[in-house]
C-alpha cells in the first residue's frame, strides 16, 4: 500500500503515486483548479482529469500500473489530499 498526501498550498504538483487502482480525495478550502495527470513512458505528463474545483474522491482504476500525480494549476485557497492504493496494488 502506497500513500501521498499534502497540501496545495499554490500552485504545483504532487509527488507521483504509481498504482492500478488509485483512491484520489480533495478537499477544497476555497477557490483552486487541479487536474489530475497521468505519466506517458516518455516522461511526458499527460490530463485525464482537468479543472477539478471542488470536493472530489474517485478511484482511478487502471489496467496497469502507471503513475499518476496532481496538478494545482489556479489556487486562492488550500486543497488537502491524498491518494493511496489498496493492497491490490
């Protein structure tokens, strides 16, 4: 079981999360944008998710592993989160 979880506390990125089946919460204080990225095998990060401006939880299921991570791209206000994976991976 893998776990990442901070604060945005201005715009950036998470640490990556590597997994299949990835539980992703945000809770939002205020006004922010994240977007959720997915990393390509060239090192490129890519949106599955974009412009996400309020409480979310969701679990991104994969056929494989990949690595997933936030993106704070507009932020007046913290956003907590976390992402973890189950024992499945």
């Amino acid at each position: 079981m893998a776990i990442v979880k901070g604060t945005f506390t201005g715009t950036g990125q998470s640490t990556p999360i590597v997994g299949r089946k990835i539980d992703i919460a945000l809770d939002f204080a205020g006004t922010a944008s994240i977007d959720i990225e997915r990393q390509m095998p060239d090192g490129d990060w890519i949106k599955i998710e974009s412009d996400i401006a309020a409480d979310y939880n969701e679990v991104a299921e994969l056929p494989a592993n990949v690595a997933l991570r936030l993106n704070c791209t507009a932020h007046t206000d913290d956003v907590d989160y976390v992402m973890q994976t189950g024992p499945e991976g």
